[in-house]
C-alpha cells in the first residue's frame, strides 16, 4: 500500500469527511512507539498557577512533573513522588514520605522544594482552577528532607482525588521540568516524544535498560478533526480528550466500535444562568425554559448511547439527601399556566424585544445544542442568539469532569450566579468543620439551586476516546483520565 500524504489543513466544511472517504486503513503499529494525538493546543509545559490548561497541557504536566500521587488507568489514586502516606488527627493531618526521585536535571527531589511548589499553587495570587476547593488547607511543612506534612483546618476525604490531578503536578517553573515519570527527548511545534524517566531508586548492581521503542510515547495536540483522521489513517494509537462537540465527526467514519471508547464521566453538563436581566430575572420564566427543552431529543442526536438527566447531583455523594429534583421535570400541575403562557404573560408586562444569547462551543456539537435550545427557546417566542462559549451571554454552557466526588464541587460549580441562600450554603459547607454539618449545607445548596433555577442540567459530560487494540491497559473511568504510563500492560 502506498504511503499517504502527510495530513493537510481542513479549510472546507466538507473536508473532513473527504479525508474520511480517501483515508485508507492502513495497519497501526503496537510495538514501537505509542502515539497520542490530545485533542487541543500544542502539547507544552505549561503553569497551573498562571496559565488555563487544555487536555494537551494536562496531559503533559502529567506525564513530566507528576504530583505527590497520581491516577491509574482506573481512576483510582496511586503513588506519584511520595511512595506511601498516611491520615491522622481525625483526617486533618496528612502525612507523605517521598521516595527517592530526580528532577529532569537530575538534582534529587527534596521535601523542602515540593513545600515550595505546593505553597506556590494554592497561594493567593495563583489561578489554579482547582484553589478555591483546597481552602481547608491549612499549612504545609516540611517534617523531614524526605517527608512533608498537609495540616488542614477541616477533615477532606477526598483530599488525594485533588492532589492527583495534573493541576497539582510537582512544576519547576525555570526551566519547565517535572520529576517524570517521562522525560522530554524531542519536541517539534505541535509534538512532543516522552521516554521513561531513570529511577533513581534503583539497586546500584540493577542492569540499566535502554526504554524500549514500546515504552516511548508521542504526544500531539491538535484539533479533533485531524486527531480523527490521524487515528483513522493508522497513524496513531489513541485519540483522547473527546467530549459531546466534536463526538459527531467520529461518527462519518469507518472506525470500528470496538475502538471507539466512552468514559463513564461524573461532572456536570447543562445551561447556567449567568445573566438575571429581562426575562431571566423570574424563576418561573427559568423554569418554563428548562421544561421546554427537548433534552433526551439533544442527547440522541449526539449518541444513543448518552442519557439525558434533570438532576444537579449524580447521586446522593456526601450531601444530606438524594439529589434534589428540580420542579420544573415534573407533569405541569393541575391549572399551571403552560410554558408559552407563562413567558407571554410576561412579555405583556414587558414589552420589547425578547432575545437570549447562548453560549456553545462551536463545533457540530454545539451546533447540535445550540438548535434544541433555539428550537425551545422560539416555541416561547424568545429569539436564541449563539455566541462563543467565552463571549457574554445570558445561558452558557458548563460542560466539566468532577475532579473529585463532593456534593460541594458541583452546587458550587452551578452557581454562576445562584441565589443569596444557595451562595450561603455554598460557603457553609465549605467552612463547615464536621462532616454532618457539611452534608446538610450541601444538600441545602442542591435544593436552593433546584428551587432558584440557577443551573439547567441536560445530561452527564461525554468523554470519548479512540483507542487501539493493543492499548490494552485503557480503562474508561469516572475521572475520564488515561495517564500516558498505562496504556499498555506491558510498559506500565
């Protein structure tokens, strides 16, 4: 089979599925290198403490400056610098021992620089997405060169879930390097080529072995079109980094399904309501919106494989209650006013143009919401108007991966804005200093933002992946994450 010419830029609309069509089927290697296209920027080192991270970038941090422990192919948490760790005080102290590791300039880790790195992320000043979820954290000290402590004011459980995100990762900032556990050996414009990093602990009488080809990774951040086609043609081995957006350019191709993979992804996917002018400022004319909206029309339009959900919370978690059901997701009662009737009696009351801007990513599935939300929003006589999902907007859609299994993750994400007493019970859970009150503040805030309409959930975040068949180690999972050190069993 001849060779297929290098991927060129998809300028068209109908480019994409042109390539799909020519793309021939050409056999994927699964003994040299592993190639990961992540769909996004290019793939760089970049600093959660300034800078937004894409899953390129996430990928990268974690694969090159891993934090104090890490995620599995499971999701679950595993060692990452420190080798082991321990829960005392009631679970407001946290202790972990460091093992014997090399940063990329091969100076030893020491207890004192990853004090440093930590107190620098969670700092005032630091944009680290995940910062205003580690406020219980009180100190973090250094009790030996090989051991460091976490004091917190309140009890976490679910402290490690946090710090095994790559938003923690152990970054030097000057130059940008990690603790591995790969190292950069190459990197082009749009590619990066990662090798296991030397494990410092080894016996002094261990043969050294030069990383197989097997053990080697490429990393590529493009956009989702070209990662498509690239996974199509044989060229790499797995996509990832896929969400409901761009889910409908996979389905023009001949991948098979055994290769087309979901996550059982738990976040929260759905419409906030960040403008409370006009129209919005009533909670009925919120309500009669999130009636009217075709949701489990939009999910099967995107995969009949995705549920749609009226629900905040996923499950009951650490909240007081089951999640809260919003009213608007029961049969109208008895003599309520319909839908159209409702908004109509407002616009009586308020005469003038009546318009809503949505904001959508902008791919076909965004398209794809953007005409269910539009098509709800015109049988109410409201003109839709789509804008970029970082433009102002009155309705905009949040579409995020939990990065851990709280209650509180979730109300709090909702709410932009929400209501005076779900704001409250925000904050009170977060300060609450035992777990029972907290549960209860949770579960007032689930219910504040039911009965406010400050959120409209519509489903749970569609994460896909395309993944090979030799990647055997790939294992979907709630955190919807797939560190690049298992990927194959044989090379974990």
């Amino acid at each position: 089979m001849p060779a297929l010419p290098p991927l060129a830029p998809i300028t068209k609309p109908f480019g994409l599925a042109a390539l799909l069509v020519l793309a021939a089927c050409s056999p994927r290697a699964d003994t040299g290198p592993v190639v990961v296209s992540a769909i996004g920027g290019a793939p760089a080192l970049a600093d959660p403490a300034r800078d937004a991270l894409d899953t390129p970038a996430r990928v990268m941090l974690d694969a090159t400056a891993q934090g104090l422990v890490r995620f599995d192919a499971t999701g679950q948490v595993e060692p990452g610098i420190a080798e082991r760790w321990s829960v005392i005080d009631n679970g407001t102290s946290y202790i972990f021992r460091l093992r014997e590791s090399e940063w990329a300039d091969g100076q030893p880790v020491t207890a004192s620089e990853v004090v440093k790195l930590l107190r620098r992320q969670l700092a005032p000043q630091s944009r680290n997405s995940l910062r205003p979820f580690l406020t219980a954290i009180d100190e973090i000290v250094e009790m030996t060169p090989e051991v460091i402590e976490i004091r917190l004011k309140r009890p976490r459980p679910d402290l490690l879930k946090l710090f095994a995100q790559p938003e923690l990762a152990l970054f030097r900032v000057q130059p940008p390097s990690g603790s591995g556990p790969f190292r950069v050996i190459a990197q082009r414009r749009r590619s990066v080529t990662l090798r296991p990093a030397f494990d410092p602990s080894r016996a002094l009488d261990d043969e050294v072995a030069e990383p197989s080809p097997a053990s080697t990774v490429k990393l590529i951040g493009e956009r989702a079109a070209r990662a498509i086609v690239r996974f199509e043609r044989g060229e790499a081995a797995l996509v990832t980094g896929g969400s409901f957006d761009d889910w409908p350019l996979v389905m023009t191709t001949q991948i098979a399904p055994a290769n087309r993979r979901f996550d059982p992804a738990a976040g929260v996917f759905g419409l906030a309501v960040v403008s409370r002018d006009g129209v919005l400022a009533d909670p009925g004319n919120r309500a009669a919106i999130a009636r009217t909206i075709d949701r489990a029309g939009f999910v099967a339009a995107i995969s009949a494989d995705w549920p749609a959900d009226t629900q905040l919370l996923p499950e009951q978690l650490d909240s007081a209650a089951p999640p809260a059901v919003p009213a608007w997701s029961q049969p109208p009662a008895e003599g309520e006013p319909t839908s159209r009737a409702r908004i109509d009696q407002w616009r009586a009351a308020n005469p003038g143009d009546l318009r809503l801007r949505i904001a959508v990513p902008s791919g076909p599935g965004g398209t794809v919401l953007f005409g269910y939300v539009g098509a709800a929003l015109l049988s109410l006589g409201i003109q839709p108007e789509r804008v970029a999902l970082d433009a102002a907007a009155d309705l905009r859609l949040i579409d995020a991966v939990a990065p851990y299994d709280s209650g509180r993750w979730y109300v709090a994400t909702a709410c932009q804005p929400c209501s005076e007493a779900a704001t409250n019970a925000i904050e009170a859970a977060r300060e609450a200093d035992s777990p029972r009150l907290r549960a209860q503040q949770i579960a007032a805030a689930d219910a504040a933002l039911a009965s406010d309409v400050a959120f409209i959930p519509l489903a749970r975040p569609l994460r896909w992946s395309l993944v090979s068949v030799g990647l055997k180690a790939w294992t979907g999972n709630s955190r919807a994450w797939h560190p690049l050190s298992h990927l194959r069993n044989d090379s974990n």
